[in-house]
C-alpha cells in the first residue's frame, strides 16, 4: 500500500472516488452487446485513467472449456480475462461468457486495466511472486474494490507458499484482505459506518465491518498515504 501510493499521485487514499454500483456511475444501457460492452469498457478505462485506444479489447469464446479439477479434487479456475504485452502494445481478452454479469465485467476488467497500469507502464514485473496481489490491490487504489471484493477469485487451489515460508498465499486477494484494504478507505474518511458499504455483498460485509472496528478502536496500521492530489 504504501509502494501504491508512492506510485500513483490520485488515488481514493487521498480523496479520488470511490466507484459504486449505481448509474451515477454507470448510467449507459446495457444488454450485453457489442456496443454496450464498449461504452462499460471506456468507462472503466476511465476510472482507471488508461486510455482505451492505448489498450485493444477483445472478447473471446470459451463454450466448450472443461472443468478441470487437480489431484485433491479442486477445481482448476479459468482466467474470466488475460492480459497480453508485446513492447508497448497490450491487449486484454475477456471471456463472453461473462457478459450477462456486467458487474462481475466491471471488476474483471479494471483488474486486467491494473495490469495495463503495472506491467504495462513498467512499474512491476509479472515474474513478481505477488503480481496479482498487487494487481487487486491497485484496483483498490483506484477506488474500484467494491467490485473485486463482490467477487473475489479465491480458489483453493490457486494457493502456494509466501516464499521462506510454509504459510499458504493466494494467488489473488482473499476476502479477508479486501476488507481490511476497503476498511482502510472508511478509516482514512473518518467513515465508522460509510454509506458505500451497502453495496458491499453480504458474504463480503464481515471482514469489512471486523476491519473496521480494528482500525478505529487500535489505529494500529502503519499505513497513512499523504493526502496530496485531493485535499
């Protein structure tokens, strides 16, 4: 968080946005179609700050995919998008099956858009052991986290070892670090009881409100971004 916020000048730690499910945010019609997606897919770049014509979108076909599953008998996930780099050149592929879930959408491709933000603007390395972490993590610092936390990939067996450890690391952020990440955000804004949280889902609203009450009655974090852009 702190590397974050030394990177990126405005960020919702210092008063940028947050981006809520509501047509204040995302006012344009939506069916699913061609059209609709685009117009989703340059707001989205919006509120990421990348310009769409710097990134191609394609969406692709995955109908026949088979559900895979490992030797423990879990199922082997499949990427909802992928994120592609040659030179400067970047390409983001999302799943039409997704498209019915325009909400899931949103958060698969600021996800993918935070990949344009580190990898593509050469601030991180994808052979970094915590690449996607902090993938998820960045759409949090650009005010899109509600989104990933609705619908976090948490998969068990996505799950290694924190390197010189045998503790177990997901390869994305777990419910649990969403909200202790959104519940910096309500604690930053002096918000015990912010009004965003209702559109947090009911599974994700626990950690959040645990996060919360931590952070208010300890204050026991060392994170605490100046508020530069957005005073």
């Amino acid at each position: 968080m702190h590397w974050l916020a030394d990177e990126f000048d405005d960020h919702a730690f210092n008063g940028r946005r947050l981006v809520l499910p509501t047509a204040d945010f995302f006012p344009d019609r939506y069916d699913g179609s061609p059209e609709t997606v685009a117009s989703l897919w340059e707001r989205v770049c919006g509120y990421m700050d990348v310009e769409p014509d710097r990134v191609t979108l394609e969406l692709i076909s995955e109908a026949g995919k088979l559900w895979l599953v490992n030797g423990a008998g879990q199922y082997l996930p499949s990427a909802a998008g992928t994120y592609e780099q040659d030179d400067d050149a970047c390409t983001i592929r999302l799943d039409k099956g997704d498209l019915d879930h325009p909400m899931a959408l949103v958060a698969t491709m600021a996800h993918e858009l935070a990949h344009a933000r580190l990898l593509g603007e050469y601030r991180a390395s994808q052979d970094e052991y915590d690449n996607e972490l902090l993938t998820d993590l960045t759409v949090v610092f650009f005010g899109l986290g509600l989104f990933l936390a609705n619908t976090p990939r948490n998969w068990d067996c996505d799950y290694h070892k924190w390197p010189g450890t045998d503790w177990n690391r997901p390869e994305y952020m777990t419910p649990p670090m969403f909200g202790y990440a959104l519940a910096h955000l309500a604690w930053f804004r002096g918000e015990r009881h912010p009004r965003w949280m209702r559109h947090l889902h009911s599974n994700a609203r626990p950690d959040f409100k645990q996060a919360v009450r931590f952070l208010f009655e300890t204050g026991d974090s060392t994170f605490r971004p100046k508020r530069t852009a957005r005073a």
